[in-house]
C-alpha cells in the first residue's frame, strides 16, 4: 500500500481538540505523513475515491499517546527489586546493576524491549532520561517511533560519564548528532534536585535557553526528598530550582507527589508542565500528586509511565485508568480527572510540555499522523455508551490493533511491522539470565 496517501475510517473519531468531543463514523485523509482532512466517512468515499482505505468500523481512532517520563532501557531490570521504597530501591537494587551492566548492548537491547511493548500499546512519542541517549536516539528512529532523549546530568559518575563537564560534553555531542534523526529531539535531563549541585544547574538553564530544549527533571518525588533538603539547606527543592531560574516553561517536572498550596500555586504561575507517574508513585509508595488542584489552578499535567522497573509496564492506557482513580480519591469528588480530561494527558498535554503541541498530540488537519485505533467490540467494552470513557476506564492494551507514526503504519492488526519480535524477546531472555546468575 502506498503510504503517500491513505483514508483511515472509524466507528468513532476522538481528537481531543475540540476537548471532549467524539465524532461518530468519520475518516481522516493522510498525505506524506500529514492529516489533510477530517470529514464524515460517507462524504470522505465520495471526496477521496482513489485513496487506499482502511476501515476499523468497530474502532475509536485517537490521537498516538505521548508517554511524557520514561527509562526506556531499563525494562531489562523489569522486577529485579520489587516491593522496596524509591531510595532503598535506587541505592540498594538499581544503581548497583547500572554500575555492573549499563553498556551501549544493554542500553540498545533495552531500548528496543521499550519500544515494541510501547508500539503495541499506542504509544508514539516517549520522552526518555537514561544513559547513552545516542543510543536509544538511534534505536527509536530505526524502530519508527517518536522520541526526546535526555541530555543527562549528575554530580557523580556513571557508565554514561565521568564528572559534569563530561555529561554536558557528551550531550551537547549528542543534541547536534540528533538532527539528523526526523523523530527525533533532546532535552535537558538533570536526574534530580538531590543529585545535581548548583553550579551544573545552572548550566542546564543556560544551555536549555540557548538550545530552545525543555528541561526533564524528578522533583518532589518523595516526602524523603523534601524533608532532607530542607533540613540540609532550609529549602524546599521547588523553592531552590526557582531561585535558580528553573522554573519557566521548560521545565517538566516529573513527580511532584509532595507539593503545598503555595506550590500548587508557583507551577501554575511560573508555566511548568508536571508529569504525572501514578502507577510508579503507588507501587514504590511515593506519594500522591494533587492532579485536581493543579489542573484547576492552570498548571498542564501529563502522564508518564516512569521505567517498567518500578511500573512494571509502559501502558499508557493502564496509567489512564490509574490517574482517573487517583485523582478522584486524592480530592474526595468522583467528578475529578473525567476520562476526555486522562485522554488529554496522555496526548496534547503531553505535546505541549514537550513543546511540539503544533505537531502532534491531537487529530487537526496540518498536524502529523501519529495515530491509534482501539478496537471496542470486546466483551470488556460493550455496549458503549462514551467511547471515550470506555478507552480510559475499560479497555486493555491489547484492544491496540493499529499505530501510524508520521504516517507510516507501525503496528497493523495489533502486529508490529519491519521488527523481528523473537530477536528482542531472545536478547532480554539473556540478559535476565545474565543478572540472574550474576555473570
């Protein structure tokens, strides 16, 4: 089938811009990668007859899900320390097997693992902070997925980098690398207000302002967090990455389980973009984030996956589901996170905190085609009385029968295309032996 063209048709369209609006048997026209019209299915036959057609008649098309907080590779550690909390978890478990195992196979063979359990679930852009981002920028735009790789910092070595002046080196190596890859972008990712002094800092906010790149940062994960480093300097992280410039409207901040009212107010005010990791936050009991209240305040929140190390998946549907009850339970109202409000973060918000919200995140004519349909004639998911809410409270991951990203068909009838699915399934088998026996 020729790509330059195709109609794509639905029982229901779902474009998250208009907000909470579902278009019932209705088609969009792709050309060279772009959404070109949006019209009736009936009418689009009649404009459009020789453009190859494509029927999902028991499906949702929606916008691709933009997961907005991943480690990507870090799906080969999936359950290698499970039911411990975060520090126990990084110091004890995670940052001795980056030490012992973290190398450009493992970071290639992980990233691939991420990316076909993302594929498959609908996602189409990932916003990614781990090392040898070079890496996974490479395997992203073979694999044909949307990515941002994080120009990481910290203030001690790692298998990516020795000091500060070698992080900073090496990703602003890799940010002129990545032009050349047209999925993909880089960030700024200074891992987190305890593991990153001042001075390299604000370095990051000089180059995140020269380079135009948004800044990918844990903050406020847990009450661990904040309690030390009031203690260690009498301020608050938030408080401390303000004083320091950080907080404008590049900066997404990952977390933020542990925030005042004043906070709540600051996000809203200062234009950050929070991104919001419900499942991780549950299973490593980090906290919980208020997504009411900013989202009320005016801050945009997205969601994110966080690593399927502490998940332990990458289901952007599933972290849907997740956040809706979350939220309702965290602001006692049943009304809080309604389901077109879930969709909208996993998609457009997640553009905008990205800054590409003109690109994608929505299904509008000019955008790109990264686009999902959802197959909802399953028993789990009829009768359907909102499409919408059936996606976010009801259907699975494996309801994801096809994804184009810029266009081009990446999954068809819930099968990855062009990717060798044994290979990958073989590659992390071995390395899960490798850990296991320690060799």
């Amino acid at each position: 089938m020729d790509d330059s063209q195709i109609l794509i048709s639905a029982r229901w369209l779902i474009p998250v811009v208009p907000r909470d609006t579902v278009l019932e048997h209705h088609s969009v026209l792709i050309e060279n990668g772009k959404i070109i019209d949006i019209l009736a299915t009936e009418k689009a036959l009649e404009k459009y007859p020789q453009a190859p057609h494509i029927e999902r008649n028991t499906h949702a098309l929606i916008p691709g899900l933009i997961n907005a907080h991943t480690h990507a590779a870090m799906s080969l550690f999936r359950g290698i320390a499970d039911d411990v909390p975060l520090m126990e978890w990084l110091e004890g478990h995670i940052w001795p097997a980056e030490t012992k195992w973290v190398n450009p196979d493992f970071m290639r063979d992980g990233a691939q693992l991420a990316i076909a359990e993302m594929l498959l679930s609908g996602t189409t852009c990932f916003n990614d902070m781990y090392f040898y981002p070079d890496i996974v920028a490479k395997v992203a735009q073979d694999m044909g997925i949307r990515a941002f790789v994080g120009m990481i910092v910290l203030d001690f070595p790692s298998a990516w980098a020795a000091n500060s002046d070698e992080y900073f080196e090496k990703g602003m190596q890799v940010h002129d690398d990545i032009r050349a890859l047209s999925l993909v972008n880089a960030t700024m990712a200074p891992h987190a207000p305890y593991t990153v002094s001042d001075a390299p800092l604000e370095t990051v906010r000089t180059y995140a302002d020269e380079l135009h790149v948004p800044i990918h940062m844990h903050v406020h994960e847990t009450d661990f967090e904040v309690t030390s480093a009031t203690a260690n300097d009498g301020k608050r992280p938030l408080q401390r990455l303000n004083e320091l410039g950080l907080l404008n409207p590049r900066m997404m901040a990952v977390h933020m389980t542990q925030l005042n009212d004043d906070e709540i107010r600051l996000t809203a005010k200062q234009g950050i973009h929070v991104v919001h990791c419900p499942e991780s936050n549950l299973k490593l009991a980090s906290g919980q984030c208020r997504v009411a209240d900013l989202l009320e305040a005016g801050t945009n929140v997205c969601l994110g996956t966080d690593s399927a190390s502490s998940n332990n998946d990458l289901d952007m549907l599933g972290e849907m589901r997740t956040a809706c009850l979350i939220a309702k339970t965290t602001a006692n109202d049943a009304r809080a996170l309604p389901a077109w409000q879930a969709l909208e973060m996993a998609t457009i918000n997640g553009a905008k905190a990205l800054n590409i919200a003109d690109q994608v995140g929505s299904i509008e004519i000019g955008k790109a085609a990264d686009l999902v349909t959802i197959d909802l004639n399953h028993l789990s998911t009829q009768p359907v009385y909102n499409p919408t809410a059936q996606i976010v409270y009801s259907a699975s991951r494996s309801q994801v029968t096809d994804v184009w990203v810029d266009g081009k068909a990446r999954v068809t009838k819930a099968q990855l295309n062009n990717v060798d699915v044994s290979n990958i399934l073989n590659n992390a088998a071995e390395w899960g032996t490798r850990l296991k026996t320690n060799d």
